[in-house]
C-alpha cells in the first residue's frame, strides 16, 4: 500500500487538478493566487484516451477519464485535490467525483453542464466533422472564444487540430451524451460553476441548472466570454477561483 504525505490540515497531501477539455488549452493562463497552487493536469501518457501527450485508450469512456485523471494523481502521491475541468473537463470533474468523492477538496466546474438539451445533435454534428481536425478547429473558433488575439486563437486552433481524431470522437461520446443529474444533485463538496455570459455551447442556463443541482454550489458568470472563459478572461477566471478557494479553506 502506498504511503502518502500528510499535512496537519486535512490529514493528507492536498492539490489543485485542472482537468483541461482539450489538451493543455489554457493551462499557461493560471496567474495571481491560483497560481500558487501546485497544478497537476492529468495528462498520464499510458492512461488518458490521446488529448494532449496522453496515449490512445480505445472505447475510452468519461469513467475512464475520471480514473486516468486519479490514477495519475496517485503517480504523484497526491491523496486530496481541488478537481477544476473545464467543457469535457467539467463533465470528468463529475466523473471524478462520484468515483471518490472523499479525494475531492473541491470542485470548480466551468463552461459545462449536468446534461445538455442539444447533445445528441452536437455529437452527431462533431463526428461528422472529426475527420478534420484542423477543419474543424477553424471553423468552430468563434464559437469557442469572444478573444480576437490571433496569437491565442492560433494556439487553440494548433491544439486541437493535433488531437487525434478517434480521441476526439470518444471525447465528443463522453461529453455530449453526458446526463450526470443524479451525480451532481448528491455532490456534497464545496462547487464553484463558472460559465462565460457569450457561451453559446454551454449556455449560461446549463451552469445554473447545474448549480441549483448542486447544493450549496456558487456560480459565478463571467462578462464578456464565451466557452474558453479561461482563456478569454483569465484575470476574471482566476479571481473568481481565487476568492472561492479563499472561502473554503478558511471554513
């Protein structure tokens, strides 16, 4: 049995996990306070499903992307951790959740959702599409962001056309066909859901659905992004985790 790390304020190592939705998109974009927090995407090479350096898991399904993101935990030694996931993340951060609710410190659920109205249509509309990747990239990048600096846009134009279409079309089955109500109405940690006011994907109804699901959940919309909130307002992204995780830890 592995021996874990103990801190005097929990009784066990703590961490702050941000569970990307597609690859490292937006990980460079953690600044002030949330930066402080040891960040540990869980981009285990043998265990994730090809997004970002992750091998290819065939049949991959959201509870085996919620395993692979513990499962690289344990590699670290890391028993606790503040789950943050962001689209497909945030659909994981769920996943994470009910397989081992105790390990959660908190959650931070961004631009996603418990189940979508329309995800049988955005599934069916993303596998047509997958075939081209860099297609695809280009032409849903004003959808993914109200952001016009073309370096950033580049960036996530370049990330996701390296995904690996098969991965793709897994993740596209695990977020999109998603209906986690009865998950997230028995969460029971401390939640945070953020969700952009111009998220036309993940519209601002699905996170407060989400969060009237959630007890106790706070929600935060922010003004003047879409669905990489993240990347479009990082300082107003990171505030409002800043002053959640604040919150928490002093409770």
């Amino acid at each position: 049995m592995r021996r874990r790390h103990r801190d005097r304020c929990r009784g066990r190592r703590s961490h702050s996990d941000p569970v990307p939705s597609r690859g490292r998109i937006g990980q460079e974009r953690l600044e002030g306070p949330a930066r402080t927090l040891r960040s540990a995407s869980p981009g285990n090479r043998d265990r994730l499903s090809g997004y970002g350096e992750s091998a290819f898991l065939p049949d991959a399904t959201r509870e085996d992307f919620a395993r692979a993101a513990w499962a690289a935990l344990d590699a670290l030694d890391i028993d606790e951790a503040h789950v943050c996931g962001l689209s497909l993340g945030g659909v994981v951060a769920i996943a994470m959740h009910a397989a081992a609710p105790d390990r959660c410190r908190s959650l931070i659920i961004a631009d996603s959702f418990a189940a979508h109205p329309q995800g049988q249509a955005i599934y069916d509309r993303s596998i047509a599409a997958s075939s081209d990747m860099r297609g695809l990239a280009e032409a849903r990048i004003g959808a993914l962001m109200a952001n016009q600096d073309p370096t950033v846009r580049g960036q996530v134009i370049e990330t996701m056309s390296r995904i690996d279409p098969e991965a793709y079309r897994l993740g596209a089955r695990a977020v999109w066909l998603a209906d986690q109500r009865e998950r997230a109405a028995a969460i029971r940690t401390p939640t945070l859901v953020i969700c952009g006011d111009e998220d036309a994907i993940t519209p601002p109804a699905l996170s407060e659905e989400l969060a009237n699901l959630i007890p106790g959940a706070a929600l935060d919309i922010i003004a003047g992004a879409s669905h990489l909130a993240n990347l479009d307002k990082p300082a107003e992204f990171n505030a409002a985790i800043d002053a959640f995780l604040a919150r928490i830890e002093t409770r």
